[in-house]
C-alpha cells in the first residue's frame, strides 16, 4: 500500500525493502536473536531464502519488514486516514510501561517481550438498538452477508472499545425490511425488532398499507422478538404530526405481549417530556400496563418517567 501509493501504480511486497533502503531517517540498527526467529519463521511462511545474518539498512529480505522501527517508517510515510483506518481496524494488545528507564532503554532498542505486556480484558456490552440497514448505506458492507463485519467497522476510540455480546437489530424502513431467510441467517445473538419509524407516515396509503401486510407477516416469524420502533418524532415538521399520531393508531393494535415493544419518543428541542404524555395518553388505552417496553430517544423531566413507570413499569 506505501509503495502504490508513493509510485502511483499497484507495489509488491519486494519493493518495499527498497522504500525502506531510499529512507534517510532509517538508520542501522543491530537484529536481536529473537527478532531474527521470527523473521526465519517469516520466511519460511512465504517461502523464501533465509539470510545468514538479518540486517535492515541496507534490507536484504522482505522479513525485516517485521522490524518494529520498519513498521514505525512504515506506519509515519502512510496518509493519516490510512493510519487511522489500521489502527482502529486492527485492534492489539495494551502494553504495560516499563518499570524503570533500564527497561525502558530495553523495550525501546529491542521491542517489548510478550511476558511484559497483557491484554485488557474489555468490558462486556450490549448493542441495544442499532439499524442494520443504515449502517449498510454508510459502510458500503451488505449487512445480510457480513454482519459481523459491519458490527466492527466503524472507528473506536481505545477507551471506548467493548466486547459485544449481543445487539438488538432494528429493521423499521420498509423499503429494506428483511426476508425469512435473511432473519434466520442471523447469529443467535442478534435480536430482531421489525416496525414502521414515524418518519415514514406521511407515505402514500398504497405504500403504507403494503408496508403493514408485510410487517404483519413478518412479525410471525419466530426470529423476530420486538415490535417496533414505532411512536411519534417531533423533531420532523409540525404538518407531520397527525399523520404520525394516525399511524401510531394503526400500529398498535399488532402488538403482542409476547413482543418486546420498542417505543420511539423524539421531541422538540429541549423536551421536557410532552411527547411522552402524549404517547401515554394513548397507549394506556390500548396495551397492557405489564407490557415490556424499550422506550426509546426519551428525554425529559424525572417527573414525566416517574408517570410513564407507574403506567408501565416494565419499561
């Protein structure tokens, strides 16, 4: 990739030693024994002749490309959207600091030996609400073939970093709901929620009552966990809003005590919980009060979610 991009062509592995032997900031630098074993055992993976002797400058094998003030040239010629990319992408282990300046000198003129270093054990987490789709659009990663791909592409902060143990996989846009065969593909550890967002109410009735029948249809499927997300989101234009309130009337009536139901509650700016009244008001006339709610993009007083969970308190 350094050499592509410096020569304007597609480079090979073997002209990269020559890249690293041009680079007047390089200079020679003794190979210690055990970076020499595994630039022997890197040789032999790609079949090629072992030195008698490993030396960087000037390189005489494309192993000592494994050197770690190879890669740190390496890694300082690349475009910094390159480098951000390798190294969010290909998470490693964190080091311990060396003890003393004795061992620091060591650790920087030889490489940190793997008994001074450890891998943090990341937290578990989980990935409550996430749209496949949408990840899809922004990534160019069909989710349906490579979810796992698509869950980790995005950049992490290293102080952000998690381990995932599950996610909730929000499908609510009608034009890329998933079939059977899609939801069935799925790891055991995604959950499926399936609705219609409110962004979508001012759809034509032919459209809306299609995405409907095939919502019906797919909320039988044993896969799919929870309905929704379904609600009212005013942060859309004020004209918007009764045909939201409409299709909120419409949705309702699917829901099933043995779903999950994923609630959507966007206001305006600096809500202190309106919106959440209002869906209140509607919804304790039609679902049970022991139904388990995901009310989601809530934000407001403790006043008004101290009056939602007496309503529903599984929320």
């Amino acid at each position: 990739m350094v050499v592509s991009w410096l020569k304007g062509r597609p480079g090979t592995l073997d002209e990269l030693p020559e890249f690293v032997k041009m680079h007047t900031l390089l200079k020679e630098h003794e190979v210690s024994p055990r970076q020499s074993e595994i630039m022997k055992h890197f040789c032999q993976f790609l079949g090629r002749l072992v030195p008698d002797k490993f030396q960087i400058l000037p390189p005489n094998s494309v192993a000592v490309l494994l050197h770690w003030r190879v890669l740190h040239l390496i890694s300082a010629s690349l475009q910094v959207e390159r480098c951000t990319f390798w190294k969010n992408f290909f998470t490693g282990p964190i080091f311990q600091k060396p003890q003393s300046d004795q061992e620091e000198e060591t650790a920087s003129m030889e490489g940190i030996h793997p008994n001074e270093c450890q891998e943090v054990e990341l937290p578990m987490a989980v990935d409550c609400h996430f749209h496949p789709n949408r990840l899809s659009e922004k990534t160019s990663i069909p989710w349906a073939e490579d979810i796992t791909k698509l869950l980790y592409a995005g950049p992490v902060e290293p102080n952000h970093r998690v381990r995932l143990g599950g996610s909730v996989a929000v499908f609510c846009d009608p034009s890329t709901y998933p079939t059977i065969s899609q939801l069935n593909a799925l790891s055991c550890n995604i959950v499926v929620a399936l609705g219609l967002h409110p962004h979508h109410a001012r759809k034509s009735r032919r459209l809306l009552d299609e995405a409907v029948e095939r919502l019906q249809r797919l909320l039988r499927s044993e896969r799919v966990t929870a309905f929704g997300e379904i609600g009212i989101d005013h942060s859309d234009p004020e004209s918007e809003w009764a045909y939201q309130s409409e299709l909120l009337q419409r949705l309702t009536p699917l829901v099933k005590q043995e779903h999950v139901l994923v609630i959507h509650c966007r206001g305006m700016k600096d809500d202190c919980g309106t919106e959440a009244y209002l869906l209140l008001h509607h919804l304790k006339k039609r679902i049970s009060r022991m139904q388990r709610i995901h009310l989601h993009c809530f934000t407001g007083y403790p006043y008004v979610l101290e009056r939602w969970l007496e309503q529903f308190p599984e929320t």
